[in-house]
C-alpha cells in the first residue's frame, strides 16, 4: 500500500494594513513510501520510500474575529512535498 503523511510548523504574521489578512512560512517533513511485493523486484526505488525537508510559504484570511475565527488558507510547500494546499479551519 501507498503511505504518504507530513508534519508542518508554521509562523503566522497578521498583516495590519489589511484586516484579517495573514502571512507566513514554516517547516514541511514528508514521508513516503510504497510497498508492493510484485513491483519491488522491478522498481526498488518505490519500495525504498523517502523523507524531504521543505518550505512552506503561506497566506490566509480569516473570516471573522474572536478567539476562533474561521479561515481560508493557501499555502505552497517547496522542496518536501511540494503541493499547493487550499484548506480552512479556526485559527486560535
């Protein structure tokens, strides 16, 4: 089976001429790995896995004020995983 799963840490900064809008960058580890019996034998390279640092480099806006604001976020993840990634949530 395909197992593929990261671990990000990022800096936020609100940016104040803009409200509610946010920038920042942070750290990417990923990790992947594929094992399949029938494929080893010809493309060892899958079976083998790999682990990438990266960069993230995002930005947001939250949709509302108080401890829990909902918000929509991109953030672009270099050398890692490298995806963009558009998400929301509630930022505490």
């Amino acid at each position: 089976p395909l197992t593929y799963w990261e671990i990000n840490g990022n800096l936020l900064k609100d940016i104040p001429a803009v409200k509610n809008l946010y920038v920042g960058a942070g750290v990417n580890y990923a990790n992947f790995s594929y094992d399949n019996s029938a494929l080893c034998g010809v493309l060892s390279a899958l079976c083998d896995g790999s682990s990438e640092i990266g960069l993230n480099v995002l930005g947001g806006y939250k949709l509302g004020a108080g401890k829990a604001a909902p918000f929509v976020q991109a953030r672009f993840a270099l050398g890692g995983s490298e995806q963009l990634y558009v998400t929301g949530g509630f930022r505490f």
